[in-house]
C-alpha cells in the first residue's frame, strides 16, 4: 500500500510526455486511487486539500516549500510605467503580487535527465 505515485508502468501522467495534456488534479486522484489504494472520494479529497493548503498559504503571503520539489514564492512587483501594445500609449501598471515557482536541483535534474540530457 506504500507504493510510490511514480513507477515504470504507464500512467495517466505519461499523457504529458507522449505529447498529450497536462497532468490534471483528476488524474492524480485517480493515481492516488489506484497506486495508494484510498476509495475514489478520498483520493478527490485529498487532492483538494493539498491544493487548498498550498492557495490559502500563498495568499496569506507565506512561502511553500516541497522538499525536492521545489518552491512558490510569494513575490511583490513595484508599480511601473508601462505601454499599451495596440496604441502605443503609456499606461501606468499598478504594484502586484504574482507567485513564483522555483524547482529544486533534484527535480531540475530528473528532469533534464527524463529529456536525455545530463551528458
């Protein structure tokens, strides 16, 4: 029961790298279900409330780390002047917050070596 959610064996995560779309929050509750073994509600459950987590902690301006993930950052953008693309116009950009999302080295490099890259 202890099973990893990764393995050799195709998975609906393996949609992405056949070219096909994105990994969605279906998709892991479904691998939840079959690879962990919670019922279906409990595998949706789940998901939604890793992702719940994640949102209310980013808007309450913390940061979230996942080991050998990665990290969202809560970043702060100062206003700035800006230009309308069609007319040419200046236009003033007001101060935001947007997140960013750094990987850790350990996914960067399964990454690059999932491309064929390392060498």
């Amino acid at each position: 029961m202890n099973q990893p959610l990764h393995s050799d064996e195709s998975t609906p995560a393996d949609a992405q790298s056949a070219g096909g779309e994105a990994l969605t929050k279906a998709q892991l509750a479904e691998l939840l279900y079959e690879q962990i073994g919670f019922n279906k509600r409990e595998s949706k459950d789940i998901v939604d409330a890793f992702f719940d987590v994640i949102s209310s902690r980013l808007i309450q301006g913390e940061d979230v780390k996942l080991s050998g993930f990665g990290n969202f950052q809560i970043r702060t953008k100062a206003p700035r002047p800006g230009r309308n693309p069609r007319t040419g116009e200046p236009v003033a950009i007001e101060a935001r917050r947007v997140v960013t999302f750094h990987a850790s080295p350990k996914l960067k490099d399964a990454v690059d070596a999932g491309a064929g890259g390392g060498a």
